[in-house]
C-alpha cells in the first residue's frame, strides 16, 4: 500500500495571511473558469487540474505554496499529489472561491455564479 501523506486545510483567512507572506496560489481550474472569475492577488498561476501531472513540476518547492478551486475539492485532489511527491510547504484552501467571495476577498470577473448563503458568511477559521 502507498503511504498517503496527510493535507493541510486552511480558510480564505488564513490565506490572506499567507499571500501577504509571499505564499504562491496555485489554481486548479479550468481556464474558462479561471477566465469567468479569477483570484485578485499578486503570485498566482493557474495549472488546470487536467493538466496537474505533466505540470507540477513548474510548481516551486521551496516556497508556500496554497492550492485553490472553486469549492476545495480538486484542489484538495492536487495539494495531495504534491505532498506525495515531496512537496513540503503545501496547504489546500477549503471551500475554494466560493468562500473566497463570501468573505468580500478581491476577485477579477463575474461573481454572480458563486451563490452566497448568508449562513456559511460568517464562518470562523476554525470552523471553515
């Protein structure tokens, strides 16, 4: 059996903190949803999660490193690839854009397809 390494999740909060900190984001989606609605924020690539295995090696492993989505679940998919093959300062974002945008965090394009549930908006760190 492979031995899995285990992924850290963080919030949108906590990534802030880490951009500011010169963290890189690596987005996984499609480049038409990258185009429809994009991360506002200064060291950011996009690597499609189609294309993730013939490209994260353009993925630096000296740097933090945060792996993003729309929703958390396939950049959850990627930032465990990467922990697998030796990539030691990666975290995943949980609930991708979508809460990215309800916490009011920049973004270029059309917010209008993430829907914001007033309920989930005021969820702390802890219990994101």
């Amino acid at each position: 059996m492979e031995n899995q390494a285990l992924v850290k999740e963080i919030c949108p909060t906590k990534t802030q903190l880490l951009i500011k900190n010169g963290a890189l984001l690596v987005d996984v989606r499609e480049r038409e949803e990258v185009a429809q609605l994009a991360y506002n924020v200064p060291n950011i690539v996009n690597i499609p999660l189609t294309e993730f295995e013939e490209r994260f090696t353009e993925i630096p492993r000296d740097r933090e490193v945060v792996v993003v989505c729309k929703s958390g679940v396939r950049s959850l998919r990627a930032t465990a690839f990467l922990k697998n093959h030796g990539y030691n300062h990666v975290v995943n974002m949980k609930h991708g854009i979508i809460r990215w945008v309800q916490k009011g965090f920049p973004t270029i394009g059309d917010e209008s397809f993430v829907l914001v549930d007033e309920n989930t908006h005021s969820c702390s760190c802890s219990g994101c």
